[in-house]
C-alpha cells in the first residue's frame, strides 16, 4: 500500500483520478455511459437502429420476439426507434455540450481577466439578458426565425447554456488574475491574450469539464420538453418525440411507447448525473456529495 | 429616504437589461415571427388587401421605427387588440395572468420548503444513512424529465388505469374545491420534478454554513442543536437560499406554467405567450415579452433588499 | 479533606483519538495522559499537526464526529468521565464548566447577530438569568475584558470590531459563566503582537480573579513562557515532555524539546552561522515507525529507541516527566 501512496501525485488532477478511481457509484456511471455511447455509435455507422422509420408493423403490438418492445400506433417498431434515439441524445449532448462549454470559456474568461471595464460589463449584460428571456420562449423564437432548421434548437440551447459556465469561469478568472503567475508573466512581457490563453483557461478545465456534463444533462432533458411543444427534433426520432407521441396512447392503456422512452431516458440521465457528482467531488472536495 | 434612491437606482440600473431584452425578444419574436397576413386573409386574397393588411400590421415599416413604438408600448402599458382574437391584450393578460399564478404558487412554495426541510434533515445528519437516502432521491429526481412525471402522475392520479381521483385536464375553478381538484396533480408533478434540484443546493449552503467557525464556537459554549440550527445555520444560510428562491421564480413562473398548461390545457399567461409566438400574433407578444424582463429587474431589486434584511454586514451602497 | 495532595482538576489518561481517512485510520492522539491542577496555567506546545488541538476538542467533546472519535481513554474532570458523558449532559458543561476559546477572532463570533445576542445566549443557556439580568451581566464581562464603553458595544456586531476586540468578547463569553478550565487554543497567533501582549495579559489576570485553570495550546513558545506555569510537549500525537517552565526552559530533557529551544531566534552578543534547525520531517501519520517516533531526526538516537516505544516516565522530586531512553541532563 506504502508503493502506491507515495507515488500518487499531486496535481489537481492526479489527485482526482485517484479519487474517482474509487468511487463506485461514479465508475458505474460512467460504465453506463460508455454503454449508451457504443450504442449511439452503432446507430451512428448504421450497424444497428435502421429501422426507426418502418411501418410495417401492426399497430400497437405487444414485446414479442419480433418487436423487442412491441410497436407504436402507426406500426413502427419501437425497439428500433429507442436504439436509434441514443444517438439523437448523443447528438444533441455533445454538440451543446461543447459549443456551450466553449463560448463560456471564452466569454467569461474575457469577460474575468478584463474585470472592472467595457468588455466584462458587456458580457454581464449579455449574459443577464439571455438568462431573463424564459427559456422556452427563446427556443420557439429562435425555431421560428430560423424558420424551421433542425439546428434552430441546438443554436437555441447553446445560445442560453453558455451563461452559467461563463459566471464561473468568469469568477475563476477573476480569482487567476491575481495570483502571481499573471504578474511575472506580464513582467516578462508575455502578451495579454497569450495569459490568457494559455496560462489562465487551463486553470478552468476543471470547471468546464463538470459543467460540461451538466450541460449534457441539461440538453438532453430539455430536448424532450421541446420536442413535446414541437420545437425539437425535426428529422428522425428521439425519446422526447416518442414520450410526446405516446401522450395520447397511455390514455388508451398503451404504455409501451412511454415505459420504453422514459426508462432508457432515465437511466442515462440518472447515470450521467452520478458521473458528474463524483467528477465534482474528486476534483473539488468540497462540493455536493453526501459525505 | 437612503431607501428611495437605493431603490430607485436599482431600477435605473435595470434600464439596460431591459432594453437587451426587448431588443433581442422584438428581433426574434416580433422581426423575424410568423408572418400573419395569410392566417387572416386565407389564400385568395388580392394584392391590395395583402398591403392594406400588411399596413396594418406595420409589416411596412422600418425596424427601428418599429421598435421604438414597442418601447412607447411599453412604457404606457398600451398593447392595443390581439390580430389572432381581437380581445384587447391587457384584458388578456388580466384574465390569464392570475390562472398562471393560482398554478404555480403552490407548487413553487411546497417546492422550497420541502426542499430546506429535507435539506436540513440531510445535512443535520451528514455522512449517515438518512443523509445518503435523501442524497439519493434527489438524485433520482434530478433525473427524470418534467413530461415524463407530468404524464405518470397523470396516469396515476387521474385515468382510470390508476386512481381516477383528479380531472385529467382543464381549469373549471370556481369554489376552493374546484382549486383542490384543478392544481394537484399540476402541484404534485412540479414539486417532484424540483424537490431534487432544491434539496441538493440546499444541502450544500446548510454544510457550508455547518462547517463554520463560529457554529462550532456555539457548540463549544454548550447551545443545543436546535437553536444551533436555526439561529446559526440557518440564517446564516439565508443569504444563498434567498437568492436562490428569487431566481427562480421567473423561471418557475413563466417556463413552468407554459409546459403544464399546454399540457392540461389551463388556460394561463405561459399558453397565451406560446400560442402568441407560433401564430405571430405581435400585440401580444409585445406585451408577453417585455413583462418577463421587467418582472426579472424587479426580482433583483427585491432580493438585494432582502439581503439587507437578513445579513447585517450587507450596506446599501 | 485529603491527606494534603490536591486532588486534580482535570486528569486525562491515555486518550486515543482516532480519525478515518480514505487511506484508513489515522491516531492524532495516541494514548496521553496528562493532569491538569485547579488555578494552574499548563501550556500543550508543539508543531502544527502534533495533535494539541484535537486534544483541546477532545476534553469538550467537539472532534468533528464523521471523521474523528474517541477510540480510547478517559477524561476526568473532578473524577467524572467526560468520554462516556451523555451528549446532553456534555452540552450542559461546555461553557459552563469548561469554557474553550479559539484561534481566529474574525469568524469565530456570528455575524448575523450582536455580540450582546450571542453573550446573552450563552449566560441564559447556563444560568436561570432573565434577558435584562443577562444583559447586564454581559456588560459587566465587557467591562472586565477592558472593552471600552460597553454598553454601547455590546450592540454591535462582530465585523465593526477589531479582531483583538473580538478575541476579549471571546473571552467574555467564555468566562461569564465561571468555569473552572478554560481550553484556549492559539488564541493570539492571528493577532499583532501588541494586541497579543494584551490579550494574554488579560487571560492571566482574569483567570487569577476567576479562579480557574487555564489550558494554553500553541506553538508559540513564547507565549508558553510569559503565561504558563508548566508545559506539556507533544510530538506526532504523543506527549514528549512535561515540566515547570523554569526547568523546561533552563533544561529541556527531551532531544526535541531541546532542538525547539535552539531553534528560536534569539539576540544574542556573537554572531551565529546558521539558525540550527531540527533535521528531518514529522513521520507520516500513516507510516509511524515501531519505536520513538522522533528517532530518524534525534542525533543521540540508538537501536533500541527505533525499535520500542519509550513511555512517558515521571520522576519522582520534580513531577516532571519525560518520554526518551536517553534523556538529556
């Protein structure tokens, strides 16, 4: 035991690693993850989930050896439709994930190390009016004036998930900026952006990783909200638009369409949210996690 | 006195935002929103009557002119008739507004104070068994999707596949009973769906508070747990929890009551402003957009003068 | 009456504290034992991590439980077992009987509330007082600590204050309800040395008014010598050395007793090469060697103290007492 304590190091993210590494529930979420993710790649080079569009099925079938889970009310297959809606969620999660993570780095870093003049306050100002606008609204606004593009809900969403990241990057620079590696780099002369970019958002990557996963979160489970009000997904399917389809099934007593979407939705969701805690926890002790 | 101006200069400060916010909703709702000049003419219309609806609309003419009426609008709280029913907007604002707020206060005050109870069971008891299963339930209810709650409860509560208590949809409220009936299963599906997301943040600002000095110093002088946990931690907390709170209830209000009353069809401000958006119907979106941002302004002001309530250290500056 | 031995206030015997940690358990404190006589000034000295606050928590029950507990030992104070006391029993004494102060005046008072709210809780928590007496009482504490225009300052709160103001109302609330031990844990080292100087001047002459015991915990052998009437070393949860301050400073028996004295910069006519400084690191807590733990630092050190434990032996004219197989003379 002796070997390996004494040789674990003792960056932030030696630290972490370590920590992570023994964080059952963490590790399981991730094991999930990775589940859902080889999943959504098979769909993705076309391996499996072909048939999310055929309707030659009866409708509303019972699970059988056939279909998996039984069919919808227009006969589609609805095992196929919940295999090829991983990679919709993927889709979605990364693209706003990344774009978001992204634009409040930049934004907020620029904003931070420029504390106290005209860009901060702009970016304060920007990021105090997407917040206001109610979310909702936003996306409908933005699918309307985009006029019905299948991105309109992604631009959407990155457009508004980008604020909280950039607050606290925003703050984290702030903090940055004062330490005394920015002072000897400026008295150096090393120019302002290359500090900026290259001695100070590194310094974030621990914030922008855990909120990059809440972002992910936070797409996917808004995705099946818009797709319910029309707004989301356009072409093919995801389990928002299968939840919203099932509406008026369960009223008839089918459940399959809703138990199957929501299930796989709530597993992947719940299994990203414990990734994210433990990625919390082990990279700052002092946050959420119950102990 | 020192009050008035602090207050005033609050609002002042707010100008901006407030502009930001007409200014990019006008550009995308209103600029760039469905034309409506064929959902009122049909399709055989002539090409005079397109321009003289189109007049009338104020499609013609230029953006900034065009803004700047929205903004007069605004200021003296004239929105004029809806294109889509001819019923002026404010008396629509009137009649939805309060079926809005009759639909989300409940949900959102059980919401937090459930959430700061478990939160102080949870962190009273840290690192124990409870703490963990409260930990975990919120957990799982951070994870499952508002629709997908709104729809189970539904089946559950009221079809006949579950317990067929509570009408499935509508808003036919005109006795207290009626209330009861109408906002329970709206109430029960928000107040799961934020019971998650509260009780972990609050959770996380009581063992923040917990861990301090001077919690510890009035256990070493011998103060029993409960006062500690009132006049020590929690009001100490009240600081994160307000604004907590406050900021949300712009977005409680507004995006919470859109989903639930499309879906049980409740006749309040949040489908009025979608129903506005997907049909372009300006006179109400204009009065629909600018209001979440005055309401945002004011919710800022009100929680900084509840800080000075609270935290003594707190100075109007 | 007994036969002339007072008895002790406070009679610690080999108390243990145990904390887990992600690497297992860890001993802070590893079986001491150690008295404290009623009206006597005893200092607990040594470096950070040594384990002289946890003891200081210990005696009032306020290790922070998930992590730390009680694994072994007994804390008697006037003969009652404070480790087996029922919690509320203990939440009774603590600033009653025994009152603690701590290290930083700045966050140790809460700043939502006045001082006089949080002095008066304190007095009405112990005592059958009403809110009028308790205040009163409060005032005249104020009074005592030398905090000037008290009645006026006791409505204010903790951040219109100075720290070394906020240190005396510290001390205030810990001694308005007469313990008999008051606990101070570095209760100087985040102030100026002026304010220091006053602050444990204070300390020195209430507790002589008040009739109490005092325990000091620091670092600070300075402080130890201008306040203490004896002093406790510990090193790496252990306690090293006990003696009268005269003779501890005159002549350390412990090697690394010796080593701190030597250590402390000192004017001195010649001029010296080098500060001497003790050799070596503190062990790790989670590899303690199986003899004296100060052994691999100790240039006087043999086979015999790398492989047994030496025990804390007192002798018998000085009540002074010492934990080495070959102590200095």
């Amino acid at each position: 035991m002796s070997a390996a304590l004494s040789d674990h190091r003792e960056s932030i993210w030696g630290k972490a690693f370590y920590k992570f590494r023994h964080d059952r529930m963490g590790m399981l979420g991730l094991a999930v993850v990775l589940l859902y993710f080889i999943a959504a790649l098979g769909v993705w080079l076309g391996v499996w989930g072909t048939g999310w569009a055929d309707v030659d099925g009866p409708k509303w079938a019972p699970m059988s050896g056939e279909y998996w889970f039984g069919t919808n009310i227009i006969g589609e297959d609805i095992f196929q439709r919940s295999i090829y809606s991983t990679k919709t969620a993927f889709e979605i999660g990364l693209v706003v994930a990344v774009l978001s993570t992204i634009l409040g780095a930049l934004l907020g870093a620029l904003a931070g190390f420029f504390s106290g003049r005209w860009i901060d306050a702009i970016v304060l100002w920007l990021m105090g009016v997407l917040d206001s606008i109610p979310f909702y609204l936003f996306v409908a606004a933005v699918a309307f004036a985009l006029q019905g593009n299948p991105w309109a809900m992604h631009v959407a969403m990155v457009s508004t998930f980008w604020t909280t990241t950039g607050r606290l990057v925003r703050g984290e620079v702030i903090k940055l900026r004062n330490f005394e590696f920015v002072e000897a780099a400026r008295a150096i002369g090393v120019p302002q952006f290359t500090i900026v970019f290259r001695h100070i958002i590194p310094n974030t990557f621990h914030i922008l990783l855990v909120q990059a996963t809440i972002v992910f979160v936070a797409a996917i489970k808004s995705e099946v909200i818009l797709s319910f009000l029309g707004l989301g997904v356009q072409d093919g399917v995801s389990w928002g638009l299968m939840i919203s389809e099932s509406t008026l099934e369960v009223l008839a007593g089918f459940f399959n369409n809703f138990i199957a979407a929501s299930a796989l939705l709530f597993v992947l969701v719940m299994a990203f949210n414990m990734f994210s805690d433990s990625l919390q926890d082990a990279l700052d002790p002092k946050k959420v996690a119950a102990s | 006195m020192e009050l008035l101006q602090y207050t005033l200069r609050k609002l002042i400060g707010g100008i901006p935002l407030i502009l930001g916010v007409t200014f990019i909703s006008f550009i995308l709702m209103v600029y760039y929103g469905p034309d409506q000049t064929f959902e009122l003419l049909g399709k055989n219309a002539t090409a005079e009557q397109i321009a003289e609806v189109r007049a009338e609309l104020g499609y013609d003419r230029p953006f900034f002119v065009r803004y700047g009426e929205y903004l007069k609008e605004l200021a003296t709280l004239d929105f004029g008739l809806s294109n889509s029913t001819g019923e002026p907007v404010n008396a629509m604002l009137a009649r939805t507004i309060p079926v809005s707020l009759e639909l989300v206060t409940p949900g959102f005050i059980l919401g937090n104070l459930l959430g700061v109870l478990l939160a102080l069971v949870a962190a009273y008891h840290r690192g124990r068994w409870i703490d963990k299963a409260i930990m975990g339930f919120a957990v799982v209810g951070m994870s499952i999707s508002f629709l997908i709650v709104i729809i189970a409860f539904q089946i559950l509560l009221s079809s006949s596949y579950g317990l067929n208590l509570f009408p499935v949809r509508g808003w036919n409220v005109h006795s207290l009973y009626s209330y009861v009936m109408y906002v329970t299963v709206p109430t029960l599906a928000s107040v799961f769906v934020a019971l998650g997301y509260n009780t972990r943040f609050y959770r996380a600002v009581l063992v923040e508070e917990m861990t301090r000095d001077h919690v510890r110093t009035a256990r070493a002088f011998g103060i029993s747990p409960a006062k500690l946990l009132y006049k020590h931690i929690l009001k100490n907390s009240a600081i994160p929890i307000i604004t907590r709170v406050m900021f949300s209830i712009p977005l409680v209000v507004v995006s919470g009551s859109l989903l639930m009353e499309s879906y049980f069809g409740i006749p309040g401000v949040g489908k009025v402003t979608f129903d506005a958006i997907t049909s372009g119907d300006q006179p109400v979106l204009k009065a629909v957009v600018g209001l979440p941002a005055v309401l945002f302004v004011v919710t800022l002001l009100v929680t900084d003068l509840l800080y000075r309530v609270v935290d003594p250290r707190v100075s109007l500056m | 009456m007994s036969s002339g031995e007072t008895q002790a206030l406070l009679s610690v015997r080999n108390l243990t504290v145990e904390f887990t940690t992600r690497y297992g358990p860890v001993r802070a404190v590893d079986g001491i034992s150690f008295d404290v006589n009623p009206n006597e000034t005893v200092g607990i000295v040594g470096e950070s991590g040594c384990g002289k606050t946890v003891t200081g928590l210990s005696l009032l029950g306020l290790v922070p439980s998930p992590p730390g507990r009680i694994v072994a030992g007994e804390i008697l104070l006037q003969g009652r077992d404070l480790v087996s006391l029922p919690e509320d029993e203990m939440q009774a004494l603590r600033g009653q009987e025994i009152s603690m102060i701590f290290q930083e005046p700045m966050t140790a008072l809460n700043p939502v509330l006045t001082v006089g709210s949080q002095m008066v809780d304190v007095l009405r928590r112990h005592k059958k007082l009403t809110r009028r007496q308790a205040r009163a009482s409060a005032i005249e504490m104020l009074a005592k600590v030398g905090i000037p225009a008290p009645a006026k300052r006791i409505d204010e709160y903790p951040h219109e204050m100075s720290g070394g103001m906020r240190q005396r109302v510290m001390i205030a609330m810990a001694l308005s309800c007469g313990p008999k031990l008051l606990i101070a844990d570095e209760p100087t080292t985040a102030l100026d040395v002026t304010t220091q100087a006053q602050v444990l001047e204070q300390i020195v002459e209430l507790q002589d008014e008040f009739h109490m015991a005092v325990i000091l915990v620091t670092h600070d052998l300075g402080v130890v010598a201008e306040t203490c009437q004896r002093a406790i070393v510990m090193y790496c949860g252990e306690i090293i050395e006990t003696a009268g301050i005269e003779s501890l400073f005159d002549s350390p028996r412990h090697p690394y007793t010796r080593g701190l004295l030597d250590s402390i910069p000192r004017l001195r006519e010649e001029k010296r090469d080098e500060l001497p400084v003790i050799p070596g690191m503190v062990p790790d807590l989670l590899h303690l060697p199986p003899g004296c733990r100060f052994a691999d630092r100790c240039e006087h050190a043999t086979d015999t103290c790398r492989e047994q434990r030496p025990a804390l032996k007192t002798s018998q004219q000085s009540a002074a007492s010492v934990a080495c197989f070959h102590p200095l003379d």
